[in-house]
C-alpha cells in the first residue's frame, strides 16, 4: 500500500509539474482560453491534495526525491563528481588552448621563414642583375666591338 501511495504521489506531482509548464508555455506565448483557466483551477485542487497528502504522514511515506524532477535530484557524492568534472573541464580549456598557442607559433615560424627565403630570393637576384655589365656606348661614341 505504501508503494502505492508513493508511487500515486509521484505520478501527481510530475503531473502537475508538467501541466504548470504547459500553463507556463501559454501565458508567455499570450494564448490564455477558458480551458486553460480551467485547467488552472484543477491544479490548485491537486495541489491542495498534495499538501494534504503531505500533511497527514504522507511526506514520510513519500520519499522527497521521488517528488523532484530527475535533473534536480541530488546524487550521491555529487559534490566529488561535479569538482573533478570541473578540474576536467579546466584541464581540457587548458590544454586547448596550449595547442593553439603551439599552432599560432607555428604558423608564425613558417610564414616568417617563408617571408626571410623570398627575400634572400628576391635580394640574390637584384644583386645577379646588378653585376650583369650594361651595354652602353662608351662616351665619345665609339664601341668596342
């Protein structure tokens, strides 16, 4: 019977979670009719018999978890887990951003020693058209061939 009587006063209240959400949902979009008016009033009522259930004995036979939503519900050690998932979480951001300070210097040697090649490239081959003799006329003119 016990189970039951849990299993009723769970059953109850992720009805009515759901069903304020739903209420919740229409009131933001503006979309309020009779029904939903109606709906409303039902809500209170089972509400009211929640806190009556909860009142009488109910909450001791009722476990507390089972009433919450499985996202708010509060693991065991879940204050361990949720530091070590942060200290993971911190080391993985740490170690991203390690390869990408590894990437950019990188990057940046090769663009440079890119940059340095053609410019030894591009000095070689001024200073090769600048030992190549001019053929030009002697002053006077006069040529040598």
């Amino acid at each position: 019977m016990e189970a039951l009587q849990q299993r009723f006063g769970a059953l109850l209240a992720d009805s009515v979670e759901m069903r304020l959400k739903a209420l919740q949902t229409k009131i933001e979009k503006g979309t309020v009719s009779s029904a939903d008016l109606a709906a409303f009033d039902q809500l209170k009522n089972d509400l009211m018999l929640l806190q009556g259930y909860a009142a009488v004995g109910g909450a001791d036979a009722l476990d507390g978890t089972a009433v919450e939503h499985a996202r708010f519900r509060r693991l065991p050690d879940s204050g361990a887990a949720r530091n070590q998932e942060l200290l993971d979480e911190v080391l993985y951001v740490k170690n991203l951003l390690y390869f990408c300070a590894a990437s950019l210097a990188t990057t940046a040697v090769l663009i440079s020693g890119y940059w340095l090649g053609q410019r030894s490239r591009l000095h070689r081959i001024g200073s090769e058209i600048a030992s190549i003799p001019m053929l030009a006329k002697r002053p006077g003119g006069e040529s040598n061939d």
